[in-house]
C-alpha cells in the first residue's frame, strides 16, 4: 500500500492502529510513544559436511556438531558484543539435521529471529554473524552459509500523536483504563512501514483473560469491538472536527 502510494493519492497526514492484547482487561489501552515493536529479521544457515555411518564418526565431518558449536557462539552476541542497555533479542527457533539414528547427515540447517530498534545494533548482528559462521565453519572442516534477511522496520510512534491518541482513549476508558507510557515490545509489526512515511500512533486494547496471540486457543473477545470502535469515531470526530 506505502509502495503504492495509497498515502500520498489520499492525501493522509495522520495514521493509527489498534492491536488486540489479551491478559489486559477488555476496553483496557495501552500504548508508548517513540519505538513500541521491534524490527524483525530472519537467519538461516546451512552447514554442509560430509555424511557416514554413525559408528564411524572419524570417516565424515559432521554438520550436526558444527551446527550446536554455531548456535552456542550466536548466543554471545547478545551477552558480550552489544551494550546491555540496547534492546536486542537473537533466538535461534529451528534446528534441522538428519533422518536416522545410525547415519550422520551431510546437511544441518539453522533458523532464528533477530529483533532491534537500533540499525547500529542490527548491523552490527549483522556483521558478528557472519564472522562467527566463517569462523566456526573453518574450525570444524564444514562449509556454511548464511542468509540475513531483512524484514519489518522498527514500530516507531510518534510522540505528539501519541499523546493524542491516548487521550482519545481516555474519553472511551477513562484515565485508569489508558497506559500512555507501557514501553516497548520486542514483536514486530508491518504497521511500522506506514508510520515511516506519515506521522501517527500504534495502540494495544485489551481483550480479557483469553489465550495468548498467535494460540491455537486464542478467541477474539467480541466486547473488545466496541471499545474499539468508539476509539477510532472519537479519533475521526476530534482530528476531523465538522464546521
């Protein structure tokens, strides 16, 4: 849509969202100004040796033990290459190798998550990345490749929208029911490429004791709806008063 230019064609100088949250009471809202998600972007390495029997371990070179020594040294970027006080998160969620108990496999594959809101922290992740599948490829006799692949930018509110987004959520919920300054979250969301191109505000709104986003279980809380409804007529009402 930002591609598009479905903001420019519409002439939009303001933009907002609101984002289902379960475990916050329903009607409830929360919000931040500055960074509230988190750029998002996916690793994937492939590690090639050599396969052979598992009883002749001395006869391949083998991707799995080169595979575990590659996600032990990514867990140190974020323990010893970065400053403690920039958020940064690097998961590695996937772990692929074999089909036997008896036969090393000639491949191992290694998936994972990197979340940051500065791009110094991501080049950074970046570049140890690739240092450290270099290095530990050379050290166990494997080749290994990486793949980074950029994805959503930083969730980045802005600061004076924010203040008055939650204050129109103040006039459906009330001044217990709004936390303007709840701070960011390491999710991401692509509701940040419109908020690089045009000033606005993303929001949570509760929807009660329910499963968890993303759950099997989760059920969308039907009240939720209302609250939500009124929020964004209020917010068209006072940015778009009628003369």
């Amino acid at each position: 849509m930002v591609d598009e230019g479905v903001l420019d064609r519409f002439d939009i100088s303001e933009i907002y969202a609101l984002h289902n949250a379960p475990g916050t009471p329903v009607g409830q809202f929360y919000t931040t100004p500055g960074p509230i998600m988190a750029a998002v972007d996916e690793i994937k390495i492939q590690i090639k040796g050599k396969g052979g029997h598992g009883a002749m371990p001395h006869e391949t070179i083998d991707p799995i033990v080169a595979a575990v020594s590659i996600v032990q040294a990514i867990q140190t970027i974020a323990s010893r290459n970065h400053y403690a006080f920039d958020e940064l998160v690097i998961s590695v969620t996937q772990i692929h190798a074999g089909s036997a108990d008896n036969v090393i496999p000639d491949t191992a594959w290694i998936n994972g998550t990197v979340r940051t809101f500065d791009k110094n922290v991501q080049e950074m992740v970046k570049t140890r990345l690739a240092e450290i599948v270099a290095g530990q490829a050379q050290s166990f006799g494997v080749t290994a490749e990486l793949a980074y692949e950029v994805g959503y930018p930083a969730t980045i509110n802005d600061p004076q929208k924010t203040v008055f987004a939650a204050d129109v959520a103040r006039e459906i919920a009330g001044n217990a029911g709004v936390n303007a300054q709840a701070g960011p979250e390491m999710g991401a969301e692509d509701f940040a490429y419109f908020l690089e191109k045009c000033p606005g505000a993303y929001l949570f709104i509760g929807n009660g004791e329910s499963a968890g986003l993303h759950h099997p279980a989760y059920d969308f809380n039907d009240e939720t709806a209302v609250a939500g409804a009124s929020f964004f007529a209020r917010l068209v009402e006072r940015s778009l008063p009628l003369k």
